[in-house]
C-alpha cells in the first residue's frame, strides 16, 4: 500500500509543477496592435473572422475590441490565427478568434 501513496504523491507533485508552468508561459501572449492601432478585433470564432475578411471594407461588426497588449492564453492555433482567452481586463475569461498578425 505505501508505494501506490509514494506513487500518487508524486503524481501530484508533478501536475502542481505542470501547472505552474503553464501559468508562467500563458503571460507571454498578448494581443498586438498592427497598422498603428491600440486595439485588436476579437471575433467569436474563425468562421467570423472569414467572413469579416471577405467583406470589401473588412468590416469587423461583429468583433469585439480589445486593447492592444492585454495578456491571453492561446487555446489553439492554425494558419489564420490562434483561439485566445483574455486573462486580464474587462473581457478576462472570454474567448475568441484573433488573427495571427494580432497575437505573440
């Protein structure tokens, strides 16, 4: 019984280290401002963001605005962009499509 307790406490210990890790690197993402702007569109999703960037005057009606620098998390990226999470400001705790010029 005690080696399944040294087992288990190990474990433990390292999805706390795990954790903390990904903690530490989720704060080197941020949105990033291009073309002199201090604030990046956050589309509800990809499929938004595709059609938004169809349209002639690149309209981004239905994204949400949110200023340039604030930390996120990326949750998954492909070759137009990255599903964020907002971790700080207003917005924390949302999620949305950026593209990929608008996050680091």
């Amino acid at each position: 019984m005690k080696p399944n307790l040294i087992v288990v406490s190990m474990l433990a210990g390292a999805i706390a280290l795990a954790a903390t890790g990904c903690k530490e690197s989720a704060s080197n993402h941020k949105l990033v401002g291009t073309d002199g702007k201090h604030s990046v569109a956050v589309y509800p999703d990809e499929a938004t963001y595709q059609t938004a960037s169809r349209q002639p005057t690149g309209t981004s009606a239905n994204a949400q605005q949110v200023d340039d620098q604030t930390p996120v998390v990326i949750i998954s990226t492909d070759d137009n962009g990255a599903v964020v999470q907002i971790i700080d400001g207003p917005m924390k705790g949302q999620n949305g499509f950026v593209p990929k010029d608008n996050v680091n």
